[in-house]
C-alpha cells in the first residue's frame, strides 16, 4: 500500500510539474518557436514540416464541420487554442467561439491575429485558463494537438471534464502510441534541444475510444494526419443514442 500511495503522490506531482513546465515553456522560448510555426513566416525545414502537419489537421476539422452544415449556427470551445488557427476561421465562418490557452502569450497573439484577420475582438472570445477549469455548455468541443502534454490517466480525465461541457461534438487530437512512433520518440529524446523542454505523452488510440465511450460518445469519423515530423491522430465523436 506505501509504494502505491507513493506511486500516487509521484503522479500527481509530475502532473504539477507537466502543467508548470508546459506553462512556463509557452510563455518563454516554445512561444517565439510555435508563434513562428503557426505563421507564414521563414522558418527551418522541420518547423516548416510541422507547420504542414498542423494545418492539415486544422483543415481537416474545419471540412468536417462544414460538411455537417451551417458553421454559424455552432458555439464551439476550442480548448487549448494556441495562437487561434482553428479559433479564428471558425469566428469568421460564423460561429460563436469560445478559445482557452494556458499561456498568456498565446493568448495575447490569437488575439492580435482575430483583430487584424476579422476586424473585431468580440469572437473568438479568449481567455487564459487550462482545460481543467474550463467550464460552460457548447455544441462543440474541440482540442487539437493538446493531450500530448498530459499523461495517460490524467489525458483520460480530461476526456471525461471535456465531455460535460459537449452538448453534442467532441473532437480531439493526440499523438497516437505504436510501435514506429514510440521508437521515432526515443530517437528524438536523444538529441533535446532548447526548444524542447516539455515532456510528450503517446496514447493508445483503443484508451482513447474507451474513454470516449464511457463518457457516453461514439466515433463518427477519424483522420490521420503524417508529415516527416508530425503525427496526430483526429478522432470526432458524437452523443451515443440512449
């Protein structure tokens, strides 16, 4: 029982750290790194490549939603916004956003970039918070590209927090745990660089879709989004019939 409790307290304990580090990183260096991969500025060839991987996801969620009908008529919660790539199409597709970032320089860039692409600063509305405070009644709740920052038990609450505030949608991304990937991942953990100071968490796409199932969703769609340098897979789910 000791080494379980203790097991439990350095769980909790790296998850602290893995919100601080995660924190921290974008407010200081990784803000300058991702503020120029999520541009159109120069950037090196594997930034560049992780720009593509990206967007491509981004394009991916933006086509399924408009495949299902009028985007202005959405509420959507784009939890861990980034610098508002998906946040800042969507306001100007119509709908009603509501976009969270931990890191208030991520923030205070989506909100640059809303007022000089759409010319208002009312939608998307933005706001500093992580997904564990989250809280309110949407539509659609989307979080791309955030669940690597989480470990697997704790990835599995925040599936389970963001699945109260989904009235009908929930679509995520993460990094998805195989064989290739997890050996991609240690050849990486080889060579950190400074731009690299947070850790990344790999789940298994069969503990996602259980998680999903057991807060009550269905996968509808999924899409798998691989560049050199980027792999993130899509997963949409919608309220199973009761």
């Amino acid at each position: 029982m000791t080494a379980l409790n203790d097991q439990t307290q350095n769980n909790q304990a790296n998850t602290q750290d893995d919100k601080t580090i995660v924190r921290e990183y974008f407010n200081a260096t990784g803000f300058d790194r991702w503020r120029r991969i999520y541009g159109d500025g120069e950037v090196n060839k594997v930034q560049l490549d992780i720009r593509v991987g990206h967007q491509q996801t981004v394009d991916t969620v933006l086509a399924w939603l408009q495949a299902d009908g009028n985007v202005a008529e959405l509420t959507v919660c784009d939890a861990g916004c980034g610098v508002g790539s998906l946040s800042i199409p969507l306001a100007a597709q119509g709908a009603t956003v509501f976009a969270s970032d931990i890191s208030e320089k991520m923030v205070g860039e989506a909100k640059e970039r809303a007022e000089i692409e759409l010319g208002q600063s009312e939608n998307p509305s933005f706001a500093v918070q992580d997904l564990e405070t989250l809280s309110g009644n949407y539509h659609t709740v989307i979080c791309l590209d955030v669940m690597i920052h989480y470990p697997q038990d704790k990835a599995m609450e925040m599936i389970a927090h963001l699945s109260s505030l989904a009235d009908s949608r929930l679509i995520i991304s993460f990094a998805p745990k195989t064989l290739a990937y997890s050996l991609l991942k240690k050849i990486g953990d080889f060579f950190p660089g400074p731009s690299k100071a947070t850790r990344a968490y790999l789940h298994r796409e069969a503990n996602i879709v259980k998680a999903l199932e057991a807060n009550g969703w269905q996968v509808q769609r999924n899409a798998m989004t691989k560049t050199r340098f980027y792999f993130s897979r899509l997963l949409e789910a919608t309220r199973s019939a009761s």
